[in-house]
C-alpha cells in the first residue's frame, strides 16, 4: 500500500469584496510580504494625516503595498469600490492578520499522534 500525501498549493484565493486576487506564499514571495509590510508600517507610523501632502504620501505606500502584495492594479480597483484611504488601509490590516493567520494554521500539523508507551515490567516480589 502507497502512502499519498496531498500537497497544499502556495497560492492562497482572497476576495475582497466582489473582487479576486490570489497571494502566492512560496517562502521568498512570504519573506517579501513581511519586509514590505514592516516597511509600509514603518512609513505611515511617520506621516501626519492633518498634513495634505501626507495623505497623497499615504495613498501612493499603500497603492504600493497592495500592488505587490495582490498585483498590479489591486489599488486602483479597491479604491475604486472604497474611496476612502483610511478603509482600505484597514482593509490591508485585516487581510495581512489573516493572511499571517492562515500560514500559521498551514503550518501546524493536521496529523494527532498517539504516544506509544511501554510497558514497564512488573517487580518480582522477593519472599523473605
């Protein structure tokens, strides 16, 4: 009998809203992921958002993210459907802890194993 292990695509399905994306999570692209999330929070943590010109710096990182993270043109179409910065940076939260969520769960083993313990043998009772 053949041992058959199916073997989970790297690429996760994502829908935002009515719109499809597809996030490709093979180890160099999920490294680039976090370097360029980390960096994009590094950024907005430093704009002021009562400044006008820190607002179109705020739109053009996270065009920038969303292009890399779900391809070029993803900003454009979110945007489109949400047209307020400050919602589709939560949506760009939102779908980076799930998407950290989903690696975590695929990461873990879905097989429970059972420890196999031996039995110790009994003592011989010496009659004295």
């Amino acid at each position: 009998m053949a041992i058959k292990i199916s073997l989970e695509s790297t690429v996760i399905p994502v829908q935002i809203g009515d719109l499809k994306f597809e996030i490709d999570v093979s180890d160099e692209k999920y490294e680039e992921i976090v370097s360029n999330f980390n960096g994009f929070l590094e950024k907005i943590s430093e704009l002021d958002e009562e400044k006008a010109e820190d607002v179109v710096q705020l739109k053009d990182i996270v065009k920038e993210i969303y292009d890399q993270l779900l391809g070029e043109g993803a900003y454009e179409k979110i945007y489109a459907k949400m047209s307020n910065v400050s919602f589709v940076v939560g949506v760009l939260v939102n779908l980076v802890t799930q998407l950290t969520g989903e690696m975590e769960k695929r990461m873990i083993l879905n097989v429970k194993t059972k420890a196999v313990t031996r039995r110790k043998p009994a003592k011989k009772q010496v009659k004295k």
